[in-house]
C-alpha cells in the first residue's frame, strides 16, 4: 500500500468517527428531550449529573492517555539516536545539491560531491547537511511523490537526518525553502538499490 493510498484510508477512518461524533450527539439531545418531561427531585438529579460527569471526564481522560501513548510509538526519535549503518555528507548550494558518502569535515569549497547517489535499501542512512550560501531545505520524496523526511540546510551549521529507505527505487530532493531565482531547479535524486 503506498503512502497516499494509507492517507486516503486515514480520512475515511476519521471521517466516520466524525460521523459516528455527529450521531452520538444527536442521540443525546433526543435523549435529552425525551427525559426532560420526566420530573425528579433536584438534589438527586444533581448527585447523578455530579457521578455522570466525574465518569466522563475519566474516560476522556483514560482514552486521551492511551491514545497520546499510542501515538508515541510513530515519533522518529529512536531512529535518530540508532547507530548509522551508512553517512552521507550533504551541501547545499544555489542552486543544487552535493552529495557524497562519510563524514566531511574539510572547506567546503573543496567539497566534491554529486547531485545523484546511490544507496542501500533497509539500512539506517544519517545525511549531514549543510549549506555553503543561504538557508536550504534538503526533502526527499518517494517515487508518489510523498515527502518522507526533510531537514534544514543552514550555513554554518550542520543538520543530521537520519531515515531507513524502506522501498528500493528512485527519490527525489526538493529544496523547500526558497533561496532565489533557481530554487525549483534543485533537485538531486537517491537511487535506493
Ligand atoms: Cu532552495
């Protein structure tokens, strides 16, 4: 299944929580309704609403805990601390990309890379990306042309992206930040093999 067609899936799932929300609440109000003709003493009318809402605000609060410890599952964090099987150095220029596999610790004007390179499927690849002139945005897309992951290439400093190229095939790196006249020319390409 591909990303877009997992996000399609995604909407139609909220939407009919969306839907099965809009019933509840109209279920209530009939509920409402029907039982406001019914007359009862008011201290234990208010000891039930009193029990009724200390019950919801507990289950709301239980569903929120486990879906926010759900959800923590899916941050990248782990990826990021994991050991690197592979490392690619990353220097953005106007207008294009450099890239070249290890650790670039040398002038950056010296730096020889290319705009293509090859990489391997299923193993953790840390991307150090930098910037020579402006603020970049070095983002991979997949072949759907889904954003996978991204991080900012800034002058002077260095962004380390870490991801683990689950399908083999051909990436493309958009710049995201605009950096001037040929910002839409920069792109490079990933062969994932
Ligand atoms: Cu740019």
């Amino acid at each position: 299944m591909s990303n877009f067609t997992m996000l399609l899936s995604l909407q139609k799932i909220a939407g009919l929580l969306s839907l099965a929300g809009a019933l509840l609440i109209v279920a209530v109000v009939i509920f409402l309704l029907k039982s406001a003709t019914i007359s009862e003493d008011k201290t234990t009318a208010k000891e039930k609403v009193y029990k009724l809402r200390s019950r919801y605000i507990w289950s709301i609060i239980i569903v929120a805990v486990v879906l926010l410890a759900y959800s923590f599952r899916s941050l990248p964090y782990s990826l990021m601390k994991a050991k690197a099987d592979t490392e690619v150095s990353v220097v953005a220029y106007q207008w294009g990309w450099k890239m070249e596999k290890g650790i670039y610790n040398g002038k950056l004007d010296d730096f020889k890379g290319s705009n293509e390179i090859e990489l391997p499927v299923n193993k953790s690849i840390k991307f150090i990306v930098t910037s020579i002139d402006v603020n970049h945005n070095f983002a991979i897309y997949n072949s759907d042309g889904v954003l996978v992951a991204q991080t900012q290439a800034m002058p002077q400093h260095k962004n380390n992206l870490q991801y683990r190229f689950k399908e083999k095939g051909e990436y493309k790196i958009f710049c995201l930040e605009y950096c001037g006249t040929a910002h839409d020319f920069m792109v490079g390409t990933i062969h994932i093999n």
